[in-house]
C-alpha cells in the first residue's frame, strides 16, 4: 500500500461523511461492509452495540421524517494503513440521538472488492 492508500481512505471517510449525514441508504450500503459492527459508549459509560442494518434503520428513520443533513464537521486526528486494512480517528459534531453532542471515532476498514470499506467503529460521546 502506497500514500494514494491513505488517500483513498481519507476520501472514504470523506464520502462516508457526507453520505451519513444526508441519509443517502444507497451509498452507506457499499461503504458499510456486511460485517460491520458499530460500539457505542457514552459519556456514562453506557454500552450500546449495533450492525449494518441497525445502524442504516437509524439513517432511514432520519430520512423519513424529515430531519435536517446532520453536521459534516470532522476532525481527523490519525490515518493509517496496513495492507488491506486502515484505521482512523477522528472527532465530529453529530446528532444521532435528538442532540448535537461531539464524539470521538475510531474507524476500522478493510480493502475488499476493490474499495475501502468500514469493518467497525468505536463511538465515544465526549465529556462536555
């Protein structure tokens, strides 16, 4: 794997941002791979874990009832590469749950069928 590897992740999280938070279900399925696990805890330590499908509902229930594009702001904190496998950490600004609240990512993704796609996120809410 090369820098145009880092790039082409930096670009999938770039579409994977911009697709999220427009509720675009069509594109989430093919940056979501079918195996994908989603952990997420809160600022109370409460642990919630979702899949593919659970984590696509949540964005199709968005899309029908109206809700605004969430926010696309993001900060990326580390990329990297190894093989066909990648890792990012970041910081967004998302409301997921009725409040916009800062959380704190770490992405794993996996380079099959010819593209990068998202194999796990680590979600934390932020302390305020």
């Amino acid at each position: 794997m090369t820098q145009q590897s880092k790039i082409g992740i930096k670009e999938t999280m770039d579409s994977l941002i911009k697709t999220a938070t427009n509720f675009d279900l069509d594109k989430l399925e093919s940056i979501y791979h079918n195996d994908m696990k989603i952990i997420m805890i809160d600022a109370n330590g409460q642990k919630m874990i979702s899949n593919k499908q659970m984590f696509k509902d949540l964005f199709q229930s968005k899309r029908d009832n109206g809700d605004v594009p969430l926010n696309t702001w993001a900060e990326f904190n580390h990329i990297e590469h190894n093989g066909n496998k990648g890792h990012v950490i970041l910081k967004r600004k998302v409301n997921l749950t009725g409040v916009e609240q800062k959380i704190a990512l770490s992405i794993d993704l996996i380079w099959e069928e010819n593209r990068w796609q998202v194999i796990r996120e680590v979600i934390f809410t932020e302390f305020e």
